[in-house]
C-alpha cells in the first residue's frame, strides 16, 4: 500500500518528485512498511478477521493523513518523533482492537 502511494505521488504530482522529495518518500514508506508488518505479526492470529482489517486501514488512513502530511509539506518528521508517533499509533490500534474484538496482542513467554 506504501509503494503505490510514493508511486502514486509521483505520478500525481511529478513536480514535487526531485531527488531529496524521493529519500523522504522513501524513509516514510519503509517506516509505514515496517509498521505494517509489526502490525501483521503481532496480531496475525485474527488476521482473517473483517474487524482486524477495517481498524488497520483506519490507523493508516490516519497514518498517512497525518505524518504523511509533514512529508507532503515539507521534509518530513526526524526519526526521534517519527519513531514515537508510529509507537503510539500501534497502541492506538491495540487498544482498538481489544475494545472492538476483544483480543490483546500476543505476549510470548521467554
């Protein structure tokens, strides 16, 4: 979803693709994908749940909306806030999915 949405950037509005707007793309889309896969793994047991999708793509409705909008205006966020907002979006998204499917993350005993 992440790399057709930079893809789609670029072909919506080729004047804001140069070089230094493509690393910033780049950096967002691995963050989201990253975040997305966390995301999978971490609840991967209600993976085939409709509820489980309709949530996730809210929070990346959210996601793009939101940090995306500081990498469409300008340089992006720095990794020190960039890492923190995507932390709390996964909470977001656990806490959501407890409350509407009533199913906590996985907790692995070691």
């Amino acid at each position: 979803m992440a790399i057709v949405f930079v893809v789609s950037t670029a072909v919506i509005a080729p004047g804001l693709y140069r070089k230094e707007v493509a690393w910033k793309w780049i950096r967002f889309a691995i963050v989201t994908v990253v975040f997305v896969g966390y995301c999978l793994k971490t609840y991967w047991r209600v993976h085939k749940r409709l509820g489980f999708w309709l949530i996730l793509i809210g929070i990346l409705i959210l996601h793009f909306l939101g940090v995306g909008y500081f990498y469409y205006a300008g340089a992006g966020l720095p990794l020190l806030v960039f890492g923190p907002i995507v932390a709390l979006e996964w909470a977001l998204l656990a806490v959501v999915i407890y409350h509407f499917l009533d199913v906590g993350p996985s907790v692995r005993n070691h």
